[in-house]
C-alpha cells in the first residue's frame, strides 16, 4: 500500500453473520505520494513511440492522435447503409466523448460500477447446484451492452453499428455455452465453490466482448470498449484472488489483492496526469458498494459448500503486471493489452 504513513481508509463489513463478516475495501492513500504514477518510460524499438510493459499504461490517453489511425474501409459498412466519411467522424466522435469521460473521476467510477453490475447479474444463475450457463451469459450481455451504451455518445448508441454490436455480443457470449472447459468450470464452481473457475468463465466472457469490439466495431472506439472490457478483467481478477484468500481468513492480504485489481483497472483508462490519490478515493467510493455486493453474493454461495465439508485451500498473493508477450489466439494491442483474435482465444 505504499510507505511514509499510508493508512486504511475504509473496511466495511458486508452484513454477515459475525463468523463470515468480510473487510469490502480499502484506499491506501492517508499520505501524499503514497500512489503516484510512472511517467511513461520508452525504448528504442517500440512502435509508433509507444512504449512496453507496466510503464506505458495511460499514455495512450496523453497522446490520443497516435491512437487515431486512418480509417480504412469496414466490411459492414455497406450493407449498414453509412459511408466511409460518415464512419471515420462517428469513430473520432467516440474516442473524443470517452476520452473527455474518462477525465472525470465520477464518470469513470459509475462506469466501472455498470460494469461489475453487469458481471454480478451472472452470478445467480451460476450459483445454483446446476448453473444455468445460457441464462448467466444472456443476463450478463444485456447489462454490458447497458454499461456501454453509457460510455458512447448517443450517435453511436443508438446507430445500426452499436445495434449489430449488441447483437453479436450475446450471440458471442451464447456460444461460450459450447466450450466444454468453460461448462466444466462451471460446474466445478458449484459443486466445490472454486472462486478461481467461476473467475475463468467471467473473464472469457469478458475477453470475447473485447474481441467484438476490437474486431467487429468502430475501429478506434472499439478499441476503447476492448480496454474498458481488460479493466473489468483486472477489477474480476483481483476479486476472485481477493476471495480466496478471504475464504481462508487472510483478510488483509484479500483487501490487498482486491485494491491491486482496482487500481490496474484505473490505471489503464485514467490519463497519466489524472493518475493520483484523489483520483483514486474517488473512483473506489464510487464503486465500493457494487464490488461488495458482488463478493457478498459469491461468499454466501462458497461458505453454503464450504460449510458442507469442501476442503479450503490455500492461496498465495500474485504480482500484477501488463505483458509483453501474447499467447495463440491473442494480440498484442497497444504494446501492452492481449486481446483476442477474431474468433476468440483460449
């Protein structure tokens, strides 16, 4: 949490009964300088002056026109009725309205809080002795398409391209529903209560949107939604390592675990000069409630197992880093996001 006298903030209980009562959160911010962000930091070599690893998180958002490329023709651009020109200024018009959002602490925190509603709705259907993937998935595509349409400017929210993208966002999450892994994950989830499977199928869901986004959308918008689509992952993940070590009574290295996915998701959409400790506190009250809920909701399920006779396990704390490197079936975007390739990774 940093040093020279930082301090918890805020540790909520959640409304259980006193053997189950969970710490929600913290901000470790008490001091001046207890957060401050890296300037980015370049080497030769990086394309378009971009730069690798942990370093260049946010500077996308500095220099917006690198991110801006020439629009070059969209297949669907034809048969949705809108010409080129036409689709070049829609796609600037929303990377100018999220990019001018995304300054604003307020707005980012109550999009991040649509953004793990629409990953809450998922869980009762998936929280039940035989989940119903289908449902899980269907509930969870309406509400991101909901917490998108909130970051888009009305021109884009209500054209044929953002109606075809929602379509194919829960076409694209049904058909997860055919991928034996992420249905034995489910399963295991609610037989044993392993948060780690439940996070498996959340976040390939979540992986699969950024690939419509990224592939199937306007260009540089979708690339926005693909980014904003990897911060719910990192606030996902850090959750469900957060979990685990709940489960096995290491509180505070859960609220460790639970701010490190946090603050990677602020850090990759909050520009550089926004990167601060106000900026921080002011996202995490905002979504503090929502994210509680959440981990609410996936502990009363996983102590009914664990209550049961489930073994508990033990977890150890992960660094969280950006990679370098992406595995088959991802691409690296923007020198520091692995996003999946038409068609989805594994």
């Amino acid at each position: 949490f940093g040093s020279g006298g930082a301090a918890i903030l805020a540790v909520s209980a959640m409304g259980f009964p006193s053997r189950f009562r969970v710490p929600l959160f913290v901000a470790a911010v008490a001091t001046s300088g207890v957060v401050q962000a890296a300037p980015p930091t370049c080497h030769p070599g990086d394309v378009a002056g971009l730069c690798t690893g942990r370093e260049a998180r946010g500077s996308g958002w500095a220099q917006e026109s690198v991110l801006l490329q020439t629009h070059a023709a969209i297949d669907q651009t034809a048969s949705l009725g809108v010409d080129l020109d036409a689709t070049a200024a829609m796609d600037r018009l929303g990377v100018e309205h999220i990019s001018r959002l995304y300054r604003s602490p307020f707005d980012l925190a109550k999009f991040l809080k649509n953004g793990i509603a629409a990953i809450r709705a998922a869980l009762p259907s998936f929280s039940q002795e035989v989940p119903n993937m289908s449902r899980g998935l269907g509930k969870m595509a309406t509400k991101l398409v909901e917490a998108i349409t909130q970051i888009l400017p009305p021109q884009i929210a209500q054209s044929p391209f953002f109606m075809k993208f929602a379509k194919d966002v829960n076409g694209t999450l049904q058909g997860l529903t055919g991928a034996l892994e992420l249905v034995d994950a489910l399963k295991v989830y609610a037989k044993e209560g392993n948060t780690g499977m439940l996070v498996n199928v959340l976040t390939s869901a979540l992986d699969q949107v950024a690939s419509v986004a990224n592939n199937d959308f306007l260009r540089n918008t979708g690339y926005h939604i693909a980014r904003f689509m990897s911060a719910l992952s990192d606030v996902l993940q850090g959750a469900g390592t957060s979990l685990d070590f709940i489960e096995e009574g290491e509180q505070l290295t859960g609220i460790s675990s639970l701010f490190s996915g946090l603050m990677a998701a602020i850090d990759g959409l909050v520009p550089v000069d926004l990167q601060n400790n106000n900026t921080y506190v002011d996202i995490v009250k905002g979504v503090e409630g929502e994210l509680g809920g959440m981990l609410r909701d996936v502990l009363t399920f996983v102590y009914g197992i664990l209550d049961s006779g489930v073994c508990w396990k033990k977890s150890l704390e992960r660094e969280r880093f950006r990679p370098t490197l992406c595995g088959p079936g991802y691409h690296l975007a923007d020198v520091q996001w692995c996003l999946p390739d038409s068609g989805g990774g594994k």
